[in-house]
C-alpha cells in the first residue's frame, strides 16, 4: 500500500525519488520504499522530510505508521482466513470418520 502523501508532496515540490533520497542521506531504493509503503518513515527522516515539504513531520510518520498498521492488520487476516481454511478441510475430513462411528 502506498503512501500517496509522500508520493504527492514530492511530486508538488517537482522533485525526483533521487532528490529526495540525497537530501534525507539514504539510497533510491530505499526512499523508494518508503514511498510503497515498504519502510517506515523514521522521526528522523519525517523531520527532513516535513522541512522540505512544509508539512508536520507528526503527519509524515503517522501516515507511515497507519501504513504499517494496514499492512499487519491484512497479515494478520490473511492468517486467520488460512487457519479457518485448515479447521474447515480437517472438519471435513472427521466428519465421514464421525458418520461411521455413529452407526455402531
């Protein structure tokens, strides 16, 4: 998930992942990744951050920290749908083996 505040106030500012990542002292890739929602945004680099772009640098890393959130919660889903899956098929597998033990 992305963090579009950040993509949309580096794209205001007319500047370029590359600038970005070269004035917060971290490679493309990783300024990249905070872009994608893949990194947080430390305080430190929300407080560069906020500088250039005019904006609270509270707002900058609680925009990634909601990110991160979002990503667990759907983790954590994406867990609990695979467990019912594995409870549903095992209770279909006893079910037959229960049928059986009921006639005798």
């Amino acid at each position: 998930m992305d963090n579009l505040l950040l993509r949309y106030l580096r794209q205001r500012a007319g500047l370029s992942p590359e600038q970005v990542a070269s004035v917060i002292s971290v490679d493309v890739s990783a300024y990249t990744s905070m872009e994608t929602g893949e990194l947080l945004i430390s305080l430190q680099h929300s407080e560069i951050l906020g500088k250039m772009f005019n904006m609270a640098p509270e707002v900058l890393h609680s925009s990634s920290l909601h990110l991160e959130m979002i990503r667990m919660a759907r983790e954590v889903n994406q867990r609990q749908n695979l467990t019912i899956e594995m409870l549903t098929a095992l209770v279909r597998q006893l079910r037959p083996v229960k049928k059986i033990t009921e006639k005798n």
